[in-house]
C-alpha cells in the first residue's frame, strides 16, 4: 500500500473529520514550555503578514471509520502524533471563542462556527476530539460550557497539564486582546489558514508504527517511550504466524494500564523505559542507562518475537507500576529524590520477596539512604555505581533476603549512624533540608505514638504531606528573630532543636510570634512532637533559651541515633 503524504492547512484538517485518541496512547503531556514556544509561533505569523505561512508538524493518524451526525459524514481518526498539538489548538479555539464578542455580527457568527466545529450538534454531542485518560472530564466539559476548575485542583499529571494548558490558553487570548495589534478574528485566520502541516492518514495500524518511525528518524519530535512502544508494536505486526490481532488486543491493554499510570506522575514517562532497561540489561551497568540506550537493550531483548514483546511490555507495566507505588508513599520522599536508590527499591518490589522479606528489605533501604544523602548530606553523585550493581543483581541473580540486606548494609557501612547523626547538631536543617525535616519528625510522631500508646494523627499529616514541606515546618524561636547562622551563642533558628512540623494553617497563623505565646497552639494541634515541645514551654514558663534548644536537640539525635539503623 502506498502512502500519499497530504500538505494542508489547518482548517483542511479538521473538516469531515473527527479524531480520537486511543487509550493505549500516552496522556496529553505538553507542558508551558512547548505551549509558550506554540503561542510565540502564533505571533511571529501573526507579525509577519497575511501572505506568511508556518509549518506545524506533521499528524499520523489511523482511518477507522466513516460516522454520520446529521447529514454530514466525518471521518474518524485515531491520532498516533500529533494529539499534542490537535489537544492545544482545540482547547485555544475554545477559549477564543468565549471571548468573541456576541453583539459583533461577524464575531457572533465565529463563534457559533467555532462551537460547531469543536462540539458537533447531535444527541450526544460528540467533540472534535476525544481525548484519552480524561476520566475527570476536565477536557470535555471545557469544550461543551468553557467552565474548568484550577489546576492546583488537579489529582495527576495528565489533569494538571490540561487544567495548566486551559489557564494557559485563555491567559493568551487576553493578551492578544490586550496588545491590540490584532483582533481575535485575526488570531482565528492565522489557525485556520496560515497553520499548515502534512497529514499521513492511514488505513493499515502496521503501517502507521512504519511511517511513524520513519518520521522519528527525519527528527520527529517524540519521547523515547512512545518510540519504543512503536518499535515493539511493528515487530509484532511484521511477524509471521501466531494469533496476531489478539496479541495486539493484549498490546493495547497493556499499554492502556502503562499511559494510564503515567498519567498519574509526569517523570514516569522517562524513567521507566531508563529503569526497565538498566535492570534488564545484559551486563551488569554502573550508572543507569540512558533512554536511547535502555531502548537498544530492551527491543533487542524481544529479537521480533511476538511472545517476548508481550512479556517484555507486561514487565514495562509492572516497572511503571512499581515505581508509581514508591513515589506515591510520602514517608519516602527525602529518600525518593536519588535516582539510584528509587531503582534498589523498585528493584525490590518487582523481585517478588514475600510481603515481610519486601518490607524488612525496604526498611534497610530507607534507613541506610537517609544516613548517606540526608543526615551525611551527599549528594546525588555519591555511590551511584553501588546502588545500580545492586538492583542489578535483585533482578537478574538469585540473592536471597539476607543477601540484599547485606548489599545495603554494605553500601552504608562508611556512615554508621552513631557518627552520622552528630552532622544533625548545630547545623542548618531547614535551608535544603525541607523534605528531610518533614520525614524526620514524621518519623518522630510515629515513634511518640507507639510509645505514649496513642493512635497516630494521619488525618494532620496528610494536611503536612499535600503542601510544600516549607509551609509545616515551624521555627519555634521565629526565622526573623534570628540568628541564621550557626554560633557558641544564642539559638541558631535554624537549627534541629528549633524546628517542628505543625498543620499549613496553624504554622503560618503563628508566624513570627514569640514562642511563649505560641504553647496552646502547639498544644491543640494534634501532633505529638508539638505537644511535647508546649510541655518544655509550659514547664520553663515560656523560655526558649539556648540551653533549652540544645538539649531538645540532643535528645532528638539521641532518638536518631536508634532509628536509622541497619
């Protein structure tokens, strides 16, 4: 079958056409950066003239079938590239269009081709474009009543990009209006008309992974993840034999689950093809592979075996979803941040251990990297080979237990934490060491807990762990007081023994008053350490003096001192 690229212009594009994107595609994913590059494209056309034209892209897409609404006929077009752009002009249209003045006749008729075009009239009232993953309905419900809610409302990545490029779009309409060197009629003509791009529409899924990798190879812009799901969907549509259309179901499924978990957190997109591949990589590495290199290993891993591509995209779901679960638990998050150490854990959990090995496994792993990149204060750069051998070996060798408890011991062994913990003494724990203040005194309140026999305050510390750790950390002797560094003298604020963690609300409330006004708000917070820190208040009659810092401040490193252990 021949393709026959077609050359047009936007409004081409989107006649007697309906497009969707199949869920086994990834989430809309542009972020401000390639909007604003999108909307500064819009306003060099916009400068240059009526006679000046600007190439887009080019859109792949796959014919399905023909769908009447009305009396008119529409082709419909699953996007495999392009959806990107098609989501952002769509969503551009929408927001002009509520801006068009109804009272104009030329602007009122506008708006009602716009509304038209981007909602068709029908029962349903099918979109112009049904997007994937959209299962809060922020897309549809924007094109069919322009109403959205913020985007700091937003549950995953894939809402608050379209939640962010909604807020974005309508804040370029209004400042296209503002500038007044052009009318919104004016803005529609440059996507209508001057927007051109090359289309390859095609009829055959097989062909369009082909065209889709020639493209990529001509400098098409696309993520190494969606160029390795192309790569594994030709291999098994240029096999021979077998049950091909079900292993392709199964595929899409597969990759249904993978985009939907993405969705959820944006750095999945790259790390999991960078993990997958650095674990399944035939030598053992000592850094983590690169995306194009992690992509090498793992298709030829598959050698176009239709049986190993399966099995190889059930792995990359169980990676993705491994890694999900480890940057959703908030109490690892001052862990989570060192690349190396988040592939041990995802190393672990995909290993299949028994629940108490995992968990015993996964303790060790916590403890020994908070000591070496938290109270050490190594950087990023330190023991990444030692970390990436070992996930290494968790995946490709049999180690039992025992044996990956050793490996981690063995990566802390140069930081034990009787000597570790004195780095907490009198130094800075606040500038850098916000997410580390957080789980320490997390880990803290949960100590208290066990100890007084009380039942731990997960309703507050889910109000701590939905904001920026700096709006919960309190200095109990306040910031501008000072002083802010460390001294023989006075309470350095911020030091350990002067901070702890209160609710968002009763720690800006409380703000720069002085500490003995601050007990019965510690008291009647709900969190132990708090609690604990108004008894010192209550028991000194409101000083907060040096000497009480210090030795709130030993006792705390005491208590470290048995907890980070191996």
């Amino acid at each position: 079958m021949q393709i026959q690229p077609i050359y047009m212009d936007m409004k081409t594009l989107l006649s007697g056409r309906l497009f969707r994107i199949p869920e086994y595609q990834r989430a809309y994913s542009w972020q401000t950066k390639q909007r604003q590059d999108f909307f500064e494209d819009l306003k060099k056309v916009g400068r240059a003239g009526s006679g000046t034209e600007h190439f887009m892209a080019a859109i792949v897409g796959l014919r399905r079938k023909k769908i009447r609404i009305q009396a008119d006929q529409f082709m419909q077009i699953e996007v495999v590239d392009g959806q990107q752009r098609l989501t952002t002009i769509a969503i551009l249209l929408k927001a002009i269009s509520k801006e068009l003045d109804r009272k104009d006749s030329v602007q009122s008729r506008l708006a009602v081709d716009l509304e038209e075009l981007l909602v068709k009239r029908d029962k349903t009232s099918p979109l112009l474009i049904q997007t994937n993953q959209d299962l809060s309905n922020h897309f549809s419900d924007y094109m069919r009543t322009g109403a959205h809610p913020a985007a700091t409302e937003a549950t995953t990545a894939a809402d608050r990009n379209l939640l962010e490029a909604i807020a974005e779009c309508e804040t370029f309409v209004q400042e296209w209006i503002g500038d007044g060197s052009a009318t919104l009629v004016d803005l529609v003509d440059i996507l209508r008309n001057r927007l051109t791009l090359i289309l390859h529409e095609i009829e055959a899924e097989g062909l369009v992974y082909t065209v889709f990798e020639v493209l990529n190879s001509r400098g098409l812009d696309v993520t190494w993840f969606d160029k390795l799901k192309s790569l594994l969907m030709a291999a098994v549509f240029e096999s021979g034999g077998g049950n091909k259309a079900a292993t392709i179901d199964e595929l899409h499924q597969i990759w249904r689950e993978i985009y939907r978990t993405i969705g959820l957190r944006q750095i999945l997109n790259k790390e999991t093809v960078r993990f997958a591949g650095t674990l399944r990589s035939k030598v053992r590495p000592n850094r983590p592979l690169d995306e194009e290199s992690a992509v090498r290993e793992l298709t030829s891993a598959c050698g176009g075996s239709p049986r190993k591509v399966l099995d190889l995209c059930k792995w990359l779901l169980s990676v993705t979803r491994a890694e999900e679960r480890v940057l959703s638990n908030h109490r690892w998050r001052a862990v989570t941040t060192i690349v190396q150490a988040r592939l041990v854990a995802i190393a672990v959990i995909l290993r299949g251990f028994s629940q108490d090995e995992t968990t015993e496994i996964l303790r060790r792993w916590e403890n020994v990297t908070f000591r070496i990149y938290g109270m050490a204060d190594k950087d990023a750069r330190a023991h990444v080979g030692d970390y990436v051998r070992l996930a290494w070996r968790i995946s490709n060798e049999a180690l039992s237990a025992k044996l990956v408890m050793d490996g981690l011991s063995e990566i802390g062994a140069d930081y034990p934490v009787r000597a570790t913990v004195k780095n907490l003494i009198n130094s800075n724990r606040y500038e850098g060491w916000t997410e580390e203040v957080r789980y320490f005194f997390f880990r803290y309140d949960e100590y208290l807990a066990r100890k007084r026999g009380v039942k731990f305050n997960e309703s507050q510390w889910n109000k701590i762990w939905a904001e920026e750790p700096s709006r919960s950390i309190e200095h109990v002797r306040p910031q501008s007081k000072g002083p802010w560094t460390a001294s023989t003298s006075g309470v350095f604020v911020h030091r350990l023994g002067n901070l702890l963690l209160l609710p968002p609300g009763v720690n800006s409330r409380l703000s720069d008053k002085d500490p003995r006004e601050k007990g019965k708000e510690y008291e009647h917070c709900g969190l132990l350490a708090a609690t604990e820190v108004s008894k010192i208040l209550k028991k000194n009659n409101g000083k907060w003096d040096r000497k009480t810092v210090e030795r709130r401040e030993n006792s705390l490193v005491r208590w470290a001192a048995t907890v980070w252990v191996d």
